[in-house]
C-alpha cells in the first residue's frame, strides 16, 4: 500500500516538475508542491503533523489554490486529511 502512494507521488511529482517553473513566475511565493512533500506521511498516515511541515504549508498557503486548480494535485491537496493537516498547523485552507 505505501509503496503504490510512493508510486503516485513519484508520478505527481514528475509532472509537476514542468509546470512548477510557470506558476514560479506567475506567484510572489515559489509555488513548488514538492515543498509539500514534509506532509505526505501526515496527510496519508493522519499522524500529527511535523513542525516543519507545518511552515511548508505556511510557506505555501498563496499557492494552495493554484494546487487545487491542477487535476494531478486536487485529489491529494483537497483530500479530508490534508485539510486535518492544514487545520492543525494554524493554517487553514483559503476559499479559492
């Protein structure tokens, strides 16, 4: 089971990897969901988020619209347990 989310964050990241140097340009912050990557365990396993995936999600808050935007990235970033994580950080998701 872990290896197939290893799998598909593998895939996610790799198309992402393209698109991530546009929404650069286009944001102020850096808008790179591999930054998000210090919160897949909590996001996948519901354990407590860890402190420096909780400033990723700080870091990255002006991009989480964006994320939910892009097909590849929805499912995992609008999932009820991303949103638990996001809550739990202090910092909750903006209505886009």
């Amino acid at each position: 089971m872990k290896a197939s989310w290893v799998a598909i964050l593998t895939i996610i990241a790799v198309i992402l990897m393209s698109e991530s140097n546009e929404m650069a340009m286009v944001e102020a912050v850096t808008c790179n969901p591999m930054q998000m990557s210090p919160c897949i365990s909590a996001i996948i396993s519901s354990t407590p988020p860890s402190k420096l995936c909780c400033a990723k999600i700080k870091e990255q808050k002006p991009c989480l619209c964006d994320y939910l935007k892009n097909p590849s990235l929805r499912n995992f970033v609008d999932s009820p347990n991303a949103r638990k994580v996001a809550n739990d950080c202090g910092t909750p998701f903006p209505t886009c």
